[in-house]
C-alpha cells in the first residue's frame, strides 16, 4: 500500500531519534526504510489511483499515486541512497541518520497526499528537518543560513494556510479537486506561500546562503529535493481551474529565474555558488513549462544537481576550500569523472538524463521564452565549463568504497535514464549549444567576477517577497 511509503520511514525515524546514541542502529533503519520505499515503488509502477483514509468524508485523508508522483518519490529515493552511503565512515551521530529517515518519510507523504492540509503538515515538517540539516553543522553561517530561511517560510507559509482556510470555507473540503471551483484570491495566497520554497530567482533568496554552507550531504538534499516540492505542487495544482490563469505568470517568471540565475552563475568563483545559482536556473526551466516534462526534469536535476553538490562538497572537504581556482591541477581522476559526468548531464550532452529532459521542456515551450531557455541553456555551458576544464592531478587518491558506490548510484542513473529516453532528433541543437558555450567560456572568463548579493540580504529578500505578493493581489482586485 502506497500509504507504507511515509508510515514506515516515519517509525524508524521515531526509534532512530529514541535509539540516536546507537549510530549503527539507526544507519540500518535508513537503509531499511529506504529499500523499503523501493519495493513498494516497484509494485506501484504504472498504478494510477487515489483513495480516503478514515471514515470522515470529505475531511478524510486523501492520498493517491500518479504519473506525476513517480518522478519525484524516485528522485527521493536516489538522492537519498546516494548521500547516506556517502556519509559513512565520517563523524555524523545518530541523531543525523535519524532525520535523513524522517525526512523520507515526510517527503514521501508530499508526493502521496491529495488534500491541501495535509500537504502543509507534511511540507512543515519537511521544513523544520531541513532547517535543523542546514544547521547540523552549528557554525554560525550555517545558523545564519537556517534564521534566514525560517523566517521567511513562516511569512511564505501562512499566506497559504489563509489560502486552505479560504478554500475549504467555500467547498467545506480540503481535497484537491476544490481547486477547480474557487476563485482568485485563494490561487494567489496559495500559490504565494509555495513560491517562497520554490528555487525560484528573488522568491527564493535564502537559498544560496543555506547551499553555500550546508554540510555536503545536505546540498543535495535542499537543491535535490526540498525545493522540488513547490514544483510537484505546481505541476499538480495547474491540472486545476483556478489554478490555469496562472500558467502564463509560471512561464514568465520561470524563464526570468532561468536566465538570472545563469548569469549569477557565470560570475561565480566558487563551487557551491555556481550550484546554488544554478537551482535557480534549473528550477526556472521547470517551472516554466510546469508538465509532466517538467517532472523529469525536476528528477534529472534533482541527481545530477545532487551528484554535483556532493562531489563539489567532498572535494571542499579533502582540500579546504571551494574556490574553483583553487582546484586547479589538484582534482584527482576518481573525483572529476563523476564532477564530468554531473556537469555534462546540466549541459544537457547526449545520452545524459540531462539531455532527455531538457528537450522534453524546450519542445513543449513556443515564443519568445524557448529563446530566452536556449540562452540559458548556452550559458549553463560556459558555467560549467570552469569545472569540467579545471585539471587533473596525476597523483593517486585511495577513494572509499560507500564514495564510490554513492558516486555509482548517481551516474548509473544519469546514463540509464539518458539511454532509455536518447532521441536523435534533438543531438545537433544540444552540440551546437555546448559548441557555442566552450568558446564563449575561454572568450569571457577574464571579465567574469561576482555579481552584487544585494538580493539575499534579509531584509531584501522579504521586500522582494512582498513586493510579489502585492503584484498578484492586483491580479485579484482587477
């Protein structure tokens, strides 16, 4: 039953946090937990169904399973795999471990639920795991960073709870299928509370502070993951009647997110900047076409964004810093085939994930926004350029095996996923653009340097977040 797919994570996170001074314990009850959600996944591949819980009626508690689900529970599970196996062997407690496993289990319940109240529960609990990931560390950006976010969810986050409260004033449900009756307002306060979360460029402003100083494995979770669940919700919420007079404002603001965060990301010097920047862009070309190639993508990107953060963050770890300049002639071969391989799925190079899912976008955009994405798409090549031409060391480096294996996992999906979906149709127009970009790289790279982060300030963040708000509310009043 799809249900087991957050209960069973939930438990074991419950024992593991009782059971957090026995670290071995709780490392087996993540993995138990996570092969758990792979076999029920198995058995639910191609079911399409939804159901109520309880015998409330319409207050019941819906959940269901679509083809809208899958891309995203298995976006949860890989990523998730991938990080617990790459933080063997390294000094995380128990404590860690346990809320890796509740994190499956709230996340799971996202992607699984069919009514507006419990997504906010889910959500918030998804929420308040990942603020305590972000300050796992205990450094003082890393509380920084975590602050910076709080703040401005609970601002984000009651806007939709008035949504909810609006909606099931009228329908005297929280079921999804309301959305279809309901008018403006409800729309814009929902939608407003989502996009804080959303990795969306100057909506979600918190977002490369909480990357640049997370712990490793929890980069991939906030890029990966955590920020996918706003696109999820858009996707699902746009098969809506009130939701459709949306889809235009989605395109524009997700080709502008795309195109902005390119150019931040161009001009980045450090590692997990360029990342951090390029969730913004990656989510943009998500958010814009908002379908079930969106959805892909939003799982292609989730791993090789995720391979990318974890690679960029181990070798932060093993060098002492992120600056690229100073990687230079030191990265070992063990530690740039998988840095290769993530920065060739972004580009969108044939036979990577990458590649499938960016096409599946670009064909279902027309106008002017599928130039601005071509753009983009360019400058995602000159971006990641300056990893893929930053030099090996010919000096032997011992890597772990669980590395190996979490590298393994990523890159495994990335090639299977590239393969299966390889269309001959769209492999010059994405080796024009990598032709395009490389050159560009070398032409630019001396004029590239570090844009104003004006916009992430706190108190800029919220006005720009506001500022929104206001913008839709005259849609409303119109």
């Amino acid at each position: 039953m799809i249900l087991y797919l957050s209960i069973i994570p939930l438990l074991l996170g419950g024992v593991s946090l009782i059971l957090n001074q026995r670290t071995k314990i709780t490392i087996v009850l993540t993995f138990t937990s996570l092969l758990t959600s792979i076999v029920i996944l198995l058995f639910n591949i191609g079911k399409n169904f939804e159901m109520v819980i309880g015998n409330w009626g319409t207050l019941g508690i819906s959940i269901g399973y679509d083809e809208f689900a899958l891309p995203f529970l298995l976006a949860v599970i890989v990523v998730l795999s991938a990080i617990t196996l790459n933080s063997l062997q390294k000094s995380y407690d128990g404590f860690f471990y346990a809320l890796i496993t509740l994190l499956l289990g709230s996340l799971n319940a996202v992607f699984i639920t069919r009514d507006l109240f419990n997504v906010y529960v889910s959500f918030e609990l998804a929420s308040i795991i990942g603020f305590i990931l972000i300050a796992y560390g205990r450094k003082g950006k890393q509380i920084w960073a975590t602050v910076k976010y709080m703040l401005i969810s609970a601002l984000g986050f009651n806007f939709y709870l008035i949504g909810i409260g609006l909606v099931y004033m009228k329908s005297g449900t929280f079921s999804f299928s309301a959305l279809d009756y309901m008018d403006k307002l409800p729309a814009v306060l929902i939608f407003t509370g989502l996009s804080v979360k959303s990795g969306l460029f100057l909506l979600s402003m918190w977002l490369p502070d909480a990357h640049a100083n997370a712990i490793t494995e929890v980069s991939p979770i906030l890029s990966g993951l955590m920020v996918k669940i706003e696109d999820y919700l858009v996707i699902r919420f746009l098969q809506y009647g009130s939701f459709q007079w949306l889809r235009n404002f989605y395109l524009v603001i997700g080709t502008f997110s795309a195109v902005a965060g390119v150019l931040f990301a161009m001009n980045a010097k450090k590692a997990k900047d360029v990342l951090a920047y390029h969730t913004f862009s990656q989510i943009g070309f998500i958010i814009a076409a908002s379908n079930m190639a969106a959805a892909w993508h939003a799982f292609s990107h989730a791993v090789f964004k995720g391979l990318l953060f974890m690679t960029a963050g181990n070798i932060k770890e093993r060098l002492g810093t992120q600056k690229i300049q100073e990687w230079k002639g030191k990265i070992n071969i063990k530690e740039y085939i998988p840095l290769l391989v993530g920065s060739a799925a972004i580009m969108g190079t044939p036979l990577t994930s990458g590649f499938v899912t960016k096409n599946g976008i670009m064909d279902s955009i027309s106008g002017p926004a599928k130039y601005f994405l071509v753009v983009a798409s360019i400058g995602t090549v000159i971006s990641f350029s300056k990893l893929i031409f930053v030099g090996v060391s010919k000096e032997k480096m011992k890597l772990r095996w669980n590395m190996w294996l979490a590298y393994g996992i990523m890159v495994a999906a990335i090639f299977i996923h590239g393969i299966i979906g390889f269309d001959t149709h769209h492999t010059l127009d994405a080796l024009i653009m990598i032709a395009t970009g490389i050159p560009l790289f070398f032409m630019l790279k001396k004029f590239l340097n570090p844009l104003p982060r004006i916009f992430e300030r706190l108190d800029n963040a919220l006005i720009l977040y506001l500022l929104l708000f206001g913008i839709m509310l005259t849609f409303v009043l119109e």
